[in-house]
C-alpha cells in the first residue's frame, strides 16, 4: 500500500512540476524542492480496529506528521531561491497544499476508525 502511495504521489508532484497556469507559465518544481522528500501515508487502520491498533496508528501517525514537516521546511527553504520564477513558486506552494491534504485525510482516517471503535464498544457494552 506504501508504494502505490508514493507512485500515486509522485505522479502528483510529477504534473504539478510540468503543469502551465492560466498566466501561461510553466510550473515547475525546482531542482532544490525536488530534493524535498514527500512521505508516504502511514498504512491503513484495520476496519475492525483494536485499542491496540489505534494506539499504533497514532504512533505512525506522529512519525509522518513529523517527516510532513521535515517535507515543507525543506519546501520552504527552496522557496527561498532568488532564481525561483513564478512558476516554480507556483509548484512549491501546490506541492505543500498536496501535503497539507494528504494530512487531513490520514488525520480523518485516523479520527474515523476511533469514532468506529468507541461505536463498537458502545455497542458491545449496552
């Protein structure tokens, strides 16, 4: 599942890097934010989750969300270049937007499968 998400998300960064806007220049990602290593998602949280699986769900989960903010510091850093033209500003910031929602989706992933557990164990309970 890793690597279809990283192909998945190389292939994102890949037409971000070739793209043309409406003002008619190319955005393309610079050599130094291609340098920028976008992490792969965390795997997928079992359907019938355990207490257990939860609680290595969010251990995997801060790990990512720490390489995520190695990945826009890095992002950042690129953006600096002076030698950057409006496209290649453009790919940055689309490239950390695909970052910060590749983010909420594992987060509501995550806050899906806790809300399915405690609806489990309320169940289980009554």
């Amino acid at each position: 599942m890793k690597r279809f998400l990283v192909l998945v998300s190389a292939a994102v960064v890949l037409t971000t890097a070739f793209a043309q806007d409406e003002e008619g220049y190319d955005v393309v990602l610079p050599d130094d934010a291609q340098k920028c290593v976008l992490p792969a998602s965390p795997d997928a949280i079992p359907e019938e989750a355990s207490y257990d699986d939860l609680k290595a769900a969010k251990a995997d989960i801060a790990v990512f969300q720490g390489k995520i903010e190695e990945f826009r510091s890095c992002l950042a850093e690129a953006e600096q270049n002076p030698d950057n033209t409006p496209g290649n500003k453009q790919a940055i910031v689309n490239s950390y937007n695909y970052s910060v929602e590749m983010e909420e989706r594992v987060a509501s992933r995550f806050n899906e499968a806790v809300r399915t557990y405690k609806e489990r164990k309320a169940a289980a309970e009554g």
